[in-house]
C-alpha cells in the first residue's frame, strides 16, 4: 500500500532535517551509525520534541535508507526501544527544563 501524500511530504521534511543535522557536525547520514541516529534524536528530545515526533523521524531515517539500499539504523520501534518513550514522556511531562534526564551527548567540535 502507497504512503499518503502528506506522509512523504512529511517525511521528506524529516529527512531534510536529519541530514542538515548530520553536516552541521560533519556526520554522514546515509548511512547513519546508529549512534548518530540516537544522538540525533536526544537533540531533538532536549529540544522539547513530542515522542511521536521522534517516532516519525525514526520512520522516514529507515524509510530513506531503505529506500537508497542500506540497512536501516533503526533497528526497533521508539516505544519498544528500552523504555527509551517513556523515559521521554516523563521528561516532557516534567517541563523542557526538567533536571532528572540526562543531559543530552554534545557533539560539539573542540577548537
């Protein structure tokens, strides 16, 4: 069954979005080291991101590497991911500046 026409739409977007991140700190997006897919989505968590916005940018990042041939980065669902959903709706029920998470891992250059 073909994707609707808003969900390309909005996963081309995704996809845009996760690939500047990636140049922004000279990362390759496609394709990603899970790790970089993760570290991904702690910025956009620490940005205040709901849990289903994550879950859609996990979906177009495997969609998107599917789709050129590589092996998807996102080897489970968000919410089944160690209780990696819950920990981020507790987050976000706590407020953006809830001081019970971690802090999200910097990929910041050194000068």
């Amino acid at each position: 069954q073909a994707k609707a026409a808003n969900t390309l739409r909005a996963y081309r977007a995704d996809w845009a979005d996760f690939a500047a991140w990636c140049d922004r700190y000279a990362l390759p997006p496609l394709p990603a080291a899970p790790e970089t897919v993760a570290l991904y989505l702690a910025a956009l968590a620490d940005g205040g991101r709901k849990a289903s916005t994550l879950q859609r940018r996990l979906s177009a990042i495997s969609q998107a590497h599917q789709a050129a041939g590589h092996p998807t980065p996102v080897k489970l669902r968000l919410e089944m991911h160690h209780g990696f959903a819950a920990k981020m709706r507790h987050r976000f029920a706590a407020g953006p500046h809830h001081q019970g998470g971690a802090a999200a891992p910097s990929l910041g250059r050194s000068a």
